[in-house]
C-alpha cells in the first residue's frame, strides 16, 4: 500500500474519523477528514513518515515538489520517498491509496489537468482529496467558470464541497474534463485563505486526454 503526499511537501492525511490507531490514522477513508500532519516544505511528510514507522506499518509515503526538503531526515525513516519533479511531467511507478493536495492548488497553472491526472495514480478503491478555490477559475473572456466546472466535475464522477472548497474522487478514475488550457495570470493576488494565487485560464472544448497510469 502507498501514500502519496499533496505536491508542495505540505500533506494533510485523511482517516476515519474515529480511529483509535495507528493503522486507522495513516490510513484513508471517506468516512471522514481530519488533519494529521501540520503544514511546511517537508516537515508534515516527514511527521506522517514518522507515525508509519512508529506504527511498524507497511506502508510507503511519497512526496512531489518542485522544491526539495529542508528538513533533515533520520536515516531510520525508509517508507518515505520525497521527488523533485514538476507534476505537469511526473509519471508514478505505482497507484496509491489516498493523495492529497490541501491548500497548494492554487499555485498549479492547469489545476483542472493535474486534477485528472491525479484521479488517474489511484487505487481502485482510493481517495483524492484537493482544495480548489473556484474563484481561481476562468474562461477565456474573463468570466468566472466555477459553476460549469463543478457541473463537469460531477458528470465525471468527482465531487466538489462548497463549503469546504474541496475536490473528491473516490476510486481511481480516467477524468478527461472538457476544457482546454490557455494559462495562468500569477497576479491574481490572495485567493479565499490569503495565501497569493494563480488564475487558470480555460476554453470549453476538448482536452488533451489523461494519460492514465
């Protein structure tokens, strides 16, 4: 069994939300979310590592960023693996369980590519979980395009909470949206956490089609 960490080294894990142990916590379920790991380059992969070593589970952790960790690492801790790459080129060598990507979205350009990539690196019966702020996204002319996508997302099977501005899929899924890529303003300013954000800017139409893994 794999975990696959959110991209920016920052994950958040999501369990039962009544598990008692070990194994519950770094495990995923839809029955709930709760938060395990606290948010840093590196450091929350490295405390999640921490409790599946603890925990003598046999499971892996994987993160991806751009950016490597500066975080020292006990050579004790061999269940994580942390990959400098850009996501928009990352090919796994495996599915995963759960993968997260809470709050780091909003820096992606092609948010609702890497969207459909990752429901692709799944499990059969694994869960994604991303925040996605849908005011980050627009059509060509300018106009919002929150609505149509979130319709989109759930003809494709995905679900979106409002409340929470989270995006869902629950078992591995091939999601080719229709919308193509045009880019990304990086001037958008702060997004509803504060945090600055990327504007991604779509075409209804066809897309390129997920390369599932």
């Amino acid at each position: 069994m794999s975990i696959a960490a959110r991209a920016l080294l920052s994950p958040l894990l999501y369990s039962r939300t009544n598990a008692s142990s070990a194994a519950r916590t770094a495990c995923s379920s839809a029955d709930g979310v709760r938060r395990l790991a606290s948010r840093g380059s590196g450091k929350a992969l490295i405390e999640a590592a921490e409790v599946v070593r603890d925990g003598g589970l046999n499971l892996n952790v994987v993160g991806v960023d751009l950016v490597g960790s500066s975080h020292r690492l006990d050579p004790d801790i061999t269940c994580l693996r942390l990959i400098e790459i850009s996501l928009s080129t990352w090919i796994p060598d495996r599915r995963f369980d759960p993968i997260t990507r809470v709050h780091g979205l909003h820096y992606i350009g092609d948010k609702l590519g890497l969207i459909g990539r990752a429901a692709s690196w799944l499990a059969d019966e694994g869960l994604f979980v991303a925040s996605l702020d849908l005011a980050n996204l627009r059509l060509a002319d300018g106009r919002a395009a929150g609505r149509v996508v979130t319709s989109d997302l759930r003809r494709a099977g995905l679900g979106y909470d409002r409340r929470e501005r989270l995006v869902v899929c629950r078992g591995r899924r091939v999601v080719n949206l229709p919308y193509l890529y045009l880019g990304a303003d990086d001037l958008a300013g702060p997004n509803s956490t504060g945090q600055p954000a990327v504007d991604s800017y779509y075409r209804p139409g066809a897309a390129a089609p997920t390369r599932p893994v």
